[in-house]
C-alpha cells in the first residue's frame, strides 16, 4: 500500500487548454445532447404508437434508442461542468457509480447490436422461417439477456473496485471516470482487476465483433445469390442502417483499444471517446430513419395527425 491521504473526490480535467472555446463547446455540445434525446425518444414513441413497426428489428432499436439516452446522460452533463467551473470535483462514490454505468451501457450496447445482427441474418437467410424462429418471446429473451449480462460483466468488476482504498493522484484526465486512472489511484495491487478487465474487454468486444462479421458473411453470401438487381438492393436496405452503426461503434473504440502504445495518444483517443459517446448516439436516429421509408411514413403519419390535433 501506498502512503496518503484518503481520497474521497476525484478532480476531471476535461478538455484543457481550450481557453476562450469554453462557451462555444458548451452550446455545441449541450445542443447535441438535446438532439440526441428528442432523436432517440422520438424513435421509441414512433415505434411504440405504430402498429406496422412493432417488429423484431424496431424492437431492438427501441433498446438502442433508449440505451442511448441513458448512455449520453451519464457523461455529458458532467463534461458540460467541465466548461463552466474552473475545477470539475466529483465525488468517489458518485465516479464509480458514473464508471458504473458508462461501462455497462456500454458494454450492452454491443451485445444488443449483436442480437441485432442475429435478428438481420435470420431475416435474410431464413425468410420462410425467420416468422416461427424470430417470436416476440425470442426477441425480449435476447434483449433481457444482453441488458443482465452487460450488467453483471459490469457489476462484478465494480464491487470489486469498490472495495479498493484509494489514497493515490485524484486527478483523471479525462471528462469522466474512466476505470484506468480510478485503479492508478487505488492503494492496493489491482492487477487481478486489471485481467479481469481485460478479459471482459475480450469477450464482450472481439466476441461480439466476431459474431456480427460471420452474420454478415452468410447475409453478404445469401445476398449475393439473389437473381434480380432490386432483389439484392432491398436486401442490403434492411441491413445498411445496422451495418452502419456497427462499423462507427467498432471502428472507434478499436482505434481506441487496439493501437500500439508506442503510436497511441491520450488526446487522440480523448477526441475519439467523444465521438463515441456523443456524436454516435446522435447520429444513430438519422443513420436508422433517413433512408427508411416505414419510419419516415410513420414520422409523417405522427407530424400530420399533430397537425390537425392543433388546428381543432
């Protein structure tokens, strides 16, 4: 153990060196928080009050729109802190239950994309089929068992954190509480948790990944034999949004994670972490409803029922 004071708050440095940028981060991002929350609750009610959407596919999205307005909720608002207070403290409990849930969410969203890429291989490659396998109790079964087990991956490892004293640098340089600078102030070996860590990492990451690219494989082979051009466009259409998504979530945080350290940079992957979790989340109502023509209909349908609600 390592001599010091006990922590009790850890200090988030933010962005620094942006002197002068402050208030114009602020309304960027605070505006980019708004639009991801009207996005993506926009995307649950639509789905929710039209009868033709409550399929498989939108289910899931509904999973994902709702994810991801708590995913952006447990950072921005303290990173907006960051602009506005010259020192950003938090309080220890309070950054582990934020690392709490970053992770979590996080680590669901993967799993939920990977039901995602099942529920797109049965639809492609057993069309006949794909009615009596894709039940709505096989569809609430795989969301109900991505969000358990994103939360006991999580979970485990954090009431182990917990237990750690802490009496090291308070200081994360980061806009939240990243499990990496929390055990370097932890005054115990946490080796074991950085494995488990790891471990996690692998599983939840390189798994799901793996199992998204042999499902495309078999959808991409099954396409690939449709005989008529339209066939094979309309086929792609239903899984484009979903691949979409896939390839920026996977694409950052393996930029992220997969680098040599030798050619890594902590800003580099600052910017990319704020990608992730702020523009991600707002891009993905756009990615799954600009070229749909069920939700643009539904949208349409909704914008024009408030209409004549308001001119009664």
């Amino acid at each position: 153990m390592r001599n010091g004071t006990a922590i009790t708050e850890f200090i988030l440095l933010g962005f620094p060196g942006i002197q002068g940028s402050e208030a114009l981060l602020f309304i960027v991002i605070f505006l980019i928080y708004i639009l991801t929350l009207s996005g993506n609750g926009l995307i649950i009610v639509i789905v929710w009050v039209e009868p033709r959407l409550q399929t498989p596919m939108y289910f899931f999205l509904c999973n994902l729109a709702f994810l991801e307005i708590w995913y952006t909720t447990t950072v921005i608002p303290k990173l907006l802190e960051t602009f506005v207070v010259s020192k950003t403290v938090i309080c220890t409990a309070c950054c582990l239950l934020q690392a709490f849930f970053h992770f979590f969410l996080g680590t669901t969203e993967f799993l939920i994309l990977g039901s995602m890429s099942f529920d797109r291989y049965l639809a492609i490659c057993k069309p006949l089929r794909y009615p009596t396998i894709m039940t709505s109790n096989l569809c609430l079964q795989l969301a109900l068992s991505s969000w358990l087990a994103g939360f006991t991956i999580v979970f485990c490892q954090t009431m182990l954190i917990v237990q750690l004293p802490f009496c090291g640098n308070n200081v994360i340089n980061h806009f939240y509480c990243d499990v990496g600078p929390i055990l370097k102030a932890a005054c115990a070996d946490t080796s074991i948790l950085e494995l488990l860590g790891l471990l996690a990492t692998i599983l939840v990451i390189p798994g799901s990944l793996l199992f998204t690219i042999i499902s495309y494989i078999y959808i991409l082979s099954t396409i690939l034999r449709i005989p008529s051009a339209t066939g094979r466009q309309k086929a792609f259409s239903t899984c484009a949004s979903h691949l979409t998504v896939v390839s920026l979530l996977y694409g950052a945080v393996l930029f992220m994670y997969l680098r040599p350290t030798a050619h890594s940079s902590f800003k580099i992957n600052k910017v990319v972490s704020v990608l992730n979790t702020i523009l991600t989340p707002l891009l993905n109502p756009f990615i799954y409803t600009i070229r749909n023509k069920e939700v643009k209909g539904a949208l349409r349908k909704a914008i024009t029922c408030a209409n004549r609600h308001h001119a009664k």
